[in-house]
C-alpha cells in the first residue's frame, strides 16, 4: 500500500483510519494546549484527523527556541507559542496562566534525548 506524498505512513494503519472515520462530522472547535511540546507532533496528528477548521492552539510551550522556524511552518499565528529557557519553561509559570482548552498533551520534561537530558539512548 503506497502513500501520497502528503500522507503519512501511520495514516494507512487501519486503527487510525477508524478513528477518523468516527469523527468524520465533528462540529466545533477543539482547543488544544501541548506542554513539553517539540515540533508539535500532537497538533499535527490531530490537525490530520479531525475536520479542517476544527482544531486550534490554545498554547505550546517547549524550553527549546530552535523549534521556532518549524513551529512557524505548522501554525501561521505564532502567538500562542512560547518558547526558550523562559519563556518556554512550564515549570516557571503559574497554572492559571495556561489558557483554558479541551485536550493537553505533554511530552515527558526533559527525556533523555532533549537539550536538557544526557543525549543518551539505553
């Protein structure tokens, strides 16, 4: 089974073509917050599975500020991205000032591999 060229290889995997078969006519807005976030891999994902329009950022936050330009590519509105040592740090920030959203997604603070851990894979 081939892929088109804007298809990842996941998107064949008949789990996943379940689920967007059931969300095929969602209607509304789903916000989405992404601690720890990377490359925003969760936004993408669902971006990819939910209805166009459907998904918005309410927030990423990530300590990494190289991911600057690929987050841009992603997201035309960068307003909701913080990222960098300050303002990318969730542990600095008070939990009242996440915005409100639906669904959260947050990578595990500083794996191994990231800027912060050992680089070391076991």
């Amino acid at each position: 089974m081939s892929s088109g060229p804007d298809e990842a290889l996941w998107e064949q995997d008949s789990q996943w073509q379940q689920w967007k078969t059931a969300v095929r006519h969602f209607v509304g807005k789903l916000q989405l917050l992404e601690l720890c976030g990377g490359i925003g891999s969760a936004y993408i994902a669902l971006s990819k599975l939910l209805p166009a329009g459907t998904l918005q950022l309410a927030g990423h936050w990530d300590i990494d500020d190289e991911l600057a330009h690929w987050l841009q590519v992603v997201h035309s509105d960068c307003s909701q991205i913080h990222l960098g040592t300050s303002a990318g740090d969730i542990l600095a920030i008070d939990i009242d000032q996440f915005p409100n959203s639906h669904i959260i997604v947050a990578g595990p603070p500083c794996p191994p591999w990231s800027k912060l851990g050992r680089r070391v894979v076991r």
